[in-house]
C-alpha cells in the first residue's frame, strides 16, 4: 500500500515531509538497518508504520522502553487497523510468579522443562481462533487462566502484524524486521538499585566476594548459575534473582553514594529500524544510514551560568541557588518541570516526584536518567534541566564511541522533549547549569539560546514577559 492510501485510509492528512520519510525509509529498509531520526511531535509512529507497510515487512517487531509507549504505539495500530499484541516478560506472565517471585525469570529461564505448564504447550493444538480477542499480554493471562498453560511461551503461537514489546523481551517471534523505539537507550539504558540489596544478594547465594568482585561479568555469571543451583535445591532467596537481572549484560557497573549503577548496551538484533529524536550517537556507533527530518521549530533556552551541579562546586551554597530558582519560577507559573538526577534531586524542594496527577500544579520532578523522562507528553509552563546530567567520569562511554558530552545532549533534548510535543507547547526552557555553554555545539540543531547571569537577571525577563519563544526568537 502507497503511503498516501496508508494514511487516507486511517483518515489522517500527513504532515509535511511524512509521505516522503516514510518512502526514503521503505526503499532502504530493503538494504539493511537504518535509523530515523525526527522531531519530538513529528509523527514518527505512524510514519514508520506507513515505510513498512509500502515495503511490505509486516509482521515486525517494536522494541520499547515503558508501558506508556507501548499504549501510544498501540493506539496508533489501533487507528490504522494493523492487529497488534503487546507482550510482557516472565516476570509478569509466568504462572508461577508469585511462588518464585524474584526468581522466576531464572527458574523459566534455565529450569523450564521441570515446568508442567511449559511441559503443557506440547501437548495442545491452539487455533488462531483462540487469539482472536486478545490484544494484550493481560488479555492473554486471562484467556489461560483456568487453563494449565504458559502464557509466556504461548505468545510465540500469536499472530499479528505488529508485537510491541519491551526492549529484553527474549521470546523468538516470526518477524521480518524489528522496529526500537526511543532508541538512543540502546546505549543509554541506565538502572539502579542500594547497594544494600547488592550485599543481601551476596549473602543469599552464600558468596564470600567483595562487592568490587562482582561488579565484574565474570563472577556475575558464577553468582547467575549459583542462583539455579538453589532453586533447584527448592531454596527460593528473595533478591538475588532481581539485582542479579540487572546486573546481566550490563557494560559498566558502579558505586555511588549508596546506590550501585547500571549503564546496559543493547546491540540491535537483525535488520532493524532505529527511531528517535536524537540518534547521532547511536547512528555512528552502528554505522547505519539516517533518514533526517530537520527541526523547523526551534525554541530558546536559557542557559543560567551561575549555576552548575559538578561534583565538587555543588554545595549548601549551590544547592540554595537552585532552590531560589525554583522558588522564582514558582512566582510566574503553576506548573513546571524540573529534570534532575538522583544525586541533585533529593536537595530540590519539589510537591511531585516522579509521577503527579493530571491535574497538577506546583514543581514536578523527574530523574533525568530515568523511565518516566521520556516518551510522554507532560504539559508545563516551564521545563528545567537542573544540572547537565553527566555520567560520572570513571564511566568510560568512549569505549562504546560516544562521549560525555554527547550523553548529556541526548538526555537533555529527550528531557526537554517531553514538554514541547506539541505545537502549541511553549514553555519556558533552562538548562541550569554553567556547562551548557559548551554544549551549544551538540544542541544547537535543536535550540537557540540566551545567557543569564543570574537571578535577578532572569527575574527581570519574566517580569517583562521577555521569555516566550516568541518574543526572543526575534532577536535570532
């Protein structure tokens, strides 16, 4: 199907430049990866929707982050009529779960055929019928539940054009092409967890080794192939499996403050398209051709270079001046945004963290780094980057090709992202901190900016309601 009658046909008017991404996408689909970078707002669901429909590569794959994506992804299948499935891990479909808990993906994993709902699957032929009315791994779980079936394996028997599912969903489908959403995480995907249960997992699986030791591949595995020995001894300890999941695959593991750090690389698999906002690293990590639609919106952002959170200058003084900002912007508007790692963000008085109403008002953070700071719209009169979110310098990104900088760049463009998916989305952007100024170099595709010295600085642009896009847009 063309793409023009891909999207008549779901009764939508494509936006300028879709019908011609969605071919250029098509034509180099045939020939291998390839990534797809536009802006947020752009439509690139539906505009890699209409690629593989015109190249004929149905069924595929979509790889995402969050839930919250998977919903978006769905309802756009649901609005062009492409059967859909979203799948979940064992984690949450194994009918075992709630005895094995934080191990089941370990006891599913290599322990299976001791499994009688496994054992099952063989032993029953399951019509396509019988799929009709499920269109999520919920509906499935329901579907079997008085049935003695897995419903983690059964998902491979499903049939349908587009499988949404997590980004380690491990289960072989019957695909053509694999889609990853938001796909800077591949080399982005950062988690964490106290140091506390990294030492109860230790002592679960009976481990004398330092914490350094384990933070290391090798005895990662040892303490992996230790867990099965107890689960098949019928002993079922009650973190190891969980901080153990997290530790696996991981490209570098570290300590800080309490917390120990997880930083994943997840390496494409197969033909893949990669979409995002911002894929110039991933791009020449992978070395794959870039489909690029340019920024036609650019809004300003304020760059306040009195402030900074690097390690050694952010103390009570710093951390006061960052409060006084938000106590500032807290005067001119009811709803605004704060991005802010861990580390900075429990010294930042806020109402929210991390999740708030619909309908809420007042400062909402969100950890920079983290799940909730992508993928969704959050509407808000002023959207704060409160510090350049930098990994610590004992992470060596550069073994993977890309730099420091550039990792700041690509959260601070997701970050603010979240904000401006709309068109009528102006809110007021700061990137509060001093090293943004030489960042300008990695974000000016995406942002005009203006310095401010400080506060009373800023406080004068918003008594004169000289902030808007708008107004300083003129000055460019």
């Amino acid at each position: 199907m063309n793409p023009e009658e891909f999207f008549r046909k779901a009764g939508l008017k494509p936006r300028p430049l879709q019908l011609e991404a969605a071919k250029q996408l098509a034509e180099m689909i045939d020939t291998g990866s390839v990534g797809f970078q536009a802006p947020t707002g752009f439509g690139k669901t539906i505009t890699v929707l209409a690629a593989i429909s015109l190249a004929d590569a149905f069924p595929v794959t979509w790889r995402v982050r969050t839930f919250d994506i998977a919903k978006r992804v769905s309802d756009d299948c649901a609005l062009l009529g492409l059967p859909f499935f979203i799948g979940a891990g064992r984690e949450k479909l194994c009918p075992l779960k709630t005895e094995y808990k934080n191990n089941t993906v370990y006891f599913c994993r290599y322990l299976k055929h001791k499994c009688s709902f496994f054992r099952e699957l063989s032993k029953r032929v399951i019509s396509r019928e019988f799929f009709e009315d499920v269109f999520n791994y919920e509906d499935l779980s329901n579907k079997v539940e008085h049935i003695e079936v897995c419903p983690y394996y059964l998902q491979s028997f499903i049939d349908r054009k587009v499988f949404i599912v997590p980004y380690r969903f491990g289960l072989p489908l019957n695909v053509n092409l694999e889609v990853v959403d938001e796909a800077h995480n591949l080399v982005l995907d950062l988690q964490s967890f106290p140091e506390e249960k990294l030492r109860e997992a230790l002592a679960e699986l009976d481990l004398k080794e330092p914490i350094e030791d384990l933070i290391g591949s090798t005895l990662v595995e040892t303490a992996q192939m230790r867990l099965v020995e107890l689960l098949e001894m019928g002993r079922r300890p009650l973190v190891a499996g969980s901080v153990l999941s997290l530790l696996q695959g991981a490209k570098f593991i570290w300590r800080e403050e309490g917390v120990v750090n997880v930083l994943k690389f997840n390496p494409p698999r197969g033909r893949t398209i990669f979409v995002s906002a911002t894929l110039e690293p991933l791009a020449k990590i992978f070395k794959i051709p870039v489909v690029k639609i340019p920024v036609e919106r650019k809004p300003v952002a304020f760059i306040l270079s009195w402030l900074t959170t690097r390690f050694r200058d952010f103390d009570a003084y710093m951390i006061k001046q960052y409060n006084d900002l938000i106590f500032l912007l807290r005067k001119n508007f009811e709803r605004i945004l704060v991005f802010a790692t861990k580390r900075i963000s429990r010294h930042l008085g806020a109402d929210f963290v991390e999740g708030a109403p619909q309908d809420w008002k007042g400062v909402l953070i969100l950890y920079s780094r983290g799940r909730k700071s992508e993928g969704v719209n959050i509407e808000s009169e002023a959207v704060v980057i409160a510090g350049a979110p930098y990994l610590p310098p004992y992470v060596h990104v550069e073994r993977i090709g890309i730099t420091h900088d550039e990792t700041v760049a690509v959260i601070t463009i997701q970050n603010i992202g979240r904000a401006i998916r709309q068109p009528e989305n102006n809110p007021l952007i700061v990137l509060a901190d001093e090293r943004y100024l030489k960042l300008k170099q990695f974000l000016s595709d995406y942002f005009h900016f203006v310095e401010v010295n400080d506060l009373q600085e800023l406080d004068r642009l918003l008594k004169r309601k000289q902030y808007s896009s708008e107004v300083l847009r003129e000055k460019f």
